[in-house]
C-alpha cells in the first residue's frame, strides 16, 4: 500500500505532477492537499480509471490544520510544490521571505504526520528550503537525512536537452543522462558535460559554445519565467523532473537493480560516502550529487565523480560553493531562529 501526498497540488506544477502520479502503477493512495481549488483538481482526476484512489484535502481555514494532517497521515512519499513562483526580473532568493514559511509550516506537519516518509522538496529557492525542512524535522526528533530530497532533476532534463539540441543528427536528448550537481539556481548549477557519453560531443564545441550551453543550463529556468511573461516559472518540465526523481525511489522500493538519481541532500555522516563528499566539497552541508536509492531513500552518495572533473568545472564548483554556503545558512537560521 503506497500512499503518496502532493503539498500544493492545486498549483501549476502540481495539477500535472499528480496527474502523472494517477498514472503510476505503483501508487494506491493519491492524496492532494492545497490551500486553495483541491475538490476540483482532486474530483477531476478522480475520474481517471487507473487504480490508485485520490482524495483531496482542503483547510477549512489559516488555523485549521486537520486537512494537512488526514492529507499526510500515513504517506509513504511527500513532494511538496507549495509556495509562489518567480516573475521576469526576479532571483529565486526573492521567493525566500513567503516560501520559507509556507515550508516550515508543512515540514512541521511532515513531522507530525509522516514522520517516516519520504520528502521531496521542488519550491524555491531550493538551496535554502531544504536545510528549513531538515532543521524543522530535527527540531520535531524525526529527521532522516537519507529520506529527504531537494529536487534539481530539471536541471538534469535540461542538460539532456540542450547538448542534443547542438547535435540534432547524431543525438537524441534521451541518449544523455547528465549529472548535475551543486545547488538549484543560476551559477549553483553546475552540469559536468566532461564525464560519461556527453564527453564526446562536449569536446567538439568551441570554448564558447561550451560557456554558452553551461549558462543555459545555469539559467534554464530564466528562458521560462522570460517566455510566460509574469504568469510564472517551469510547471509541466518540473512536473516530470519531480516525478521521474518520485517514480525512482518508488521503484527502489522493490528493485534490486542500481537506481541512481541526482538530488540536494544532507551529506550527513549517516549516509554511506557523505563524509567523503562534504569533504571533497569544502564542508558544505548540503550539495546536490548523484546517489543510489535504497529501500529507505538515499544509500549511498555516488561523490567519486567529485574526483574527476575537469580544470574548468572545478572552476565552476568553486563559484557554486561560496553561493551555496550562504543560501544554507540562510535556511538554517530561519529555522533555527
Ligand atoms: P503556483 O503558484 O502555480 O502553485 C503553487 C501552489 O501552492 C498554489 O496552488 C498555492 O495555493 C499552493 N500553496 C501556497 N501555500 C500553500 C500551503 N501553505 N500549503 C499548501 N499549498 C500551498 O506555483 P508553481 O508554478 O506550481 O511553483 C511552485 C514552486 O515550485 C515555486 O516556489 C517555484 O519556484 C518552484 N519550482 C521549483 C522548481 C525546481 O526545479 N525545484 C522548478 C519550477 C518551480
Ligand atoms: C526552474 O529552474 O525552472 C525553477 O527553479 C523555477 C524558476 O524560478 O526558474
């Protein structure tokens, strides 16, 4: 019995999110909880005769909290897409001031409710919103850092993308699986292009078109917010970023197979290879790698590739590691304050 909760899922990223999630065969329980048009998103997608059952959950007021808590109770699997989007002109920093207390606020039902599940954190600015639910659950005394998961798989979708879109002859965009890691926004992302089967056709690019193709995957999102002119940010490419990452640890749940995804997480010392990260990556204590999924989440941080990259990226990481460091302390001492 899989149930699976969507925090926000009324909103432009959660309509389609939980409609691919209607779709999995894995999935028995749907459970969709927002605080505004739920009844309508839930009863419509009710209507689809896959076999899961959906239920929607909506406060009846600010101070109600049962809805979130019947929404959570005994969810095996969270993603949360709560929270408000950029407009042309903004950093996904702006968001922190009204995200950051809509996260805290669910994180603290998480923790109530489901406490065991695991948590997929897609709002902005992700660098910081995840150490808030990571100080948030601590607080709550059930915080396992293998169980949660910033999500900055659309930084990988874009990688796989834009390198095939220079090489439409001899590529398709599903021929790449591109590892990105550092945080999610602008120079915190850093694509390494110089490893695996993109390797190859990296090489044939100039120096400029190599600068160029790594800033488009910085600023991917910036092309979006531009091209829906105010009406908000990536919502159907982040729906099927942030379903492949839950589908992944859904299947990792009864697979033996290798199932490896990059997400921000917690290099915390519990979790095979991330002492040997946080060390490679100057002490941060959340960084975005590639890991193996598990039965119980994150088994273990794939941080050799952190020992391969190329003189360039290295310059890359240095500029994303003084980014990131602030973005986590911000989140932290939101949390903690
Ligand atoms: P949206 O405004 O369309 O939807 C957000 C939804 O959250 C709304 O339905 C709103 O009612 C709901 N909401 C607000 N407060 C809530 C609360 N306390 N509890 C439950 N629901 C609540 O926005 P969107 O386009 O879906 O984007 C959502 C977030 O995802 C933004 O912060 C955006 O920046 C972020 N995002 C992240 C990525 C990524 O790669 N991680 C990609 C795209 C967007
Ligand atoms: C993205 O990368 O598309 C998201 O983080 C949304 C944004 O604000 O760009």
């Amino acid at each position: 019995m899989v149930k699976v909760a969507v925090l926000g899922a009324a909103g432009g990223i959660g309509q389609p999110l939980s409609l691919l999630l209607k779709l999995n065969q894995n999935v028995d329980e749907l459970s969709l909880f927002d605080v505004v048009n739920v009844p309508g998103v839930g009863a419509d997608l009710s209507h689809i005769n896959s076999d899961s059952e959906t239920k929607s959950f909506l406060p009846s007021s600010k101070e109600d909290k049962t809805a979130l808590a019947s929404a959570l109770s005994g969810s095996n699997l969270v993603i949360i897409p709560a929270g408000i989007p950029r407009k042309p002109g903004m950093t996904r920093d702006d968001l922190f001031n009204i995200n950051a207390g809509i996260i805290k606020g669910l994180a603290e039902g998480i923790a109530e409710n489901a406490p065991k599940a695991f948590v997929l954190v897609i709002s902005n600015p992700v660098n910081s919103t995840v150490p808030i639910v990571a100080e948030t659950l601590k607080q709550k005394g059930v915080y396992d850092p293998a169980r949660l998961f910033g999500v900055t798989t659309l930084d990988i979708v874009r990688a796989n993308t834009f390198i095939s879109q220079l090489f439409p002859k001899e590529s398709k965009p599903s021929d790449f699986n591109i590892n990105v890691i550092g945080g999610h926004s602008g120079e915190t992302i850093v694509p390494l292009y110089s490893q695996g089967n993109s390797k190859a056709f990296y090489d044939k690019l100039s120096e400029e078109q190599k600068k160029e193709l790594i800033r488009r995957v910085q600023f991917g999102g910036d092309e979006v917010v531009q091209a829906k002119g105010g009406a908000g940010s990536a919502t159907l490419s982040m729906a099927y970023a942030g379903y492949r990452l839950a589908e992944s640890i859904l299947k990792a749940l009864s697979s033996s197979e290798d199932i490896i995804e990059c997400t921000y997480l917690n290099l915390d010392s519990s979790i095979k290879g991330a002492s040997e990260a946080k060390e490679l990556v100057g002490g941060l204590d959340f960084f975005s790698l590639p890991v193996k999924l598990g039965k119980n989440g994150i088994a273990e941080v794939k941080y050799e590739i952190l020992n391969k990259i190329s003189d360039d990226e290295k310059k890359l990481l240095a500029v994303a590691k003084e980014q990131l460091s602030g973005n986590i302390s911000k989140g932290v001492s939101f949390a903690t304050k």
